[in-house]
C-alpha cells in the first residue's frame, strides 16, 4: 500500500494491494500446475505496472 500515491484513499489502496495480492496467488497457481513461462511474464508485467506507481 505504500506504493500508492499519497492522494489516493484508503478504499482505493486497499483495494489495489488486495488486487496485487490476488494476482500474486493466480501467477503462483499458475506457476505450480500450469505454464511457468506464462507466470514469468504475469510477473513481469505486473513488476512493470507497479513500477509506474513508484514516485521516485
């Protein structure tokens, strides 16, 4: 949540770490019983995405 713009509210912040957190799970389900190349890339895109929310 500290990733999050300060200007965000708190319903919206917890909103995205519960978003984030639910995508970790697929990505680590995918990772055991599917296609460790497609989790690989759901990781990367979602590094990506919340690089974009860094302020620094």
């Amino acid at each position: 949540m500290t990733a999050c713009p300060a200007e965000w509210s708190e319903e919206r912040r917890q909103g995205v770490a519960a978003m984030v957190v639910a995508t970790l799970r697929g990505l680590l389900l995918e990772r055991l019983v599917g296609d460790p190349a497609t989790a690989d890339a759901g990781l990367a895109a979602l590094l990506s995405t919340l690089a974009l929310l860094d302020p620094r």
